[in-house]
C-alpha cells in the first residue's frame, strides 16, 4: 500500500487579451444609449421635451423618482 496521493493536474484556461481600440465602439454604443436613457428619464418634459404630451414622461415617471430627478 502507498502513502501517495494522486493530484490531477489543472491547466489554467487561456483568457483571449483584447485591445482596448477593438472595445472602443462597443463603449461609444453604451455612452450614447446611456445618455438618451438619461435624457428621457431625467430631462424628457416640458421646454426639453422631444416628443410632445406627456406619455413619456409617464413612461419613466416611476424611474424618475427613484434617480432623484425633480419633477412635480
Ligand atoms: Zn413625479
């Protein structure tokens, strides 16, 4: 009987670098999309407003009471 023990041997899994240059569109996506959420939940009413009425505002009332922005 032997007193060794067995250990599988574990390879590190190989992570693929990516340059930062190849994220730089998908980081422009995001910037824009977040700015227009921003916009229209927080700024999306009265003399700003796009769209006229006030069914978006109703849309992103909720949210705009829990971001803090003033509203009514
Ligand atoms: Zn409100």
């Amino acid at each position: 009987m032997s007193d060794t023990t067995v250990t599988p041997e574990i390879t590190a899994p190989s992570v693929p670098l990516l340059p930062l240059r190849d994220l730089i569109p998908y980081g422009l996506f995001v910037a824009v999309i977040a700015t227009l959420l921003l916009y229209f939940v927080g700024a999306e009413e009265g003399a700003t407003s796009v769209f006229p009425g006030m069914t978006l505002h109703e849309w992103v009332h909720d949210a705009r009471h829990l971001l803090g922005f003033p509203c009514h």
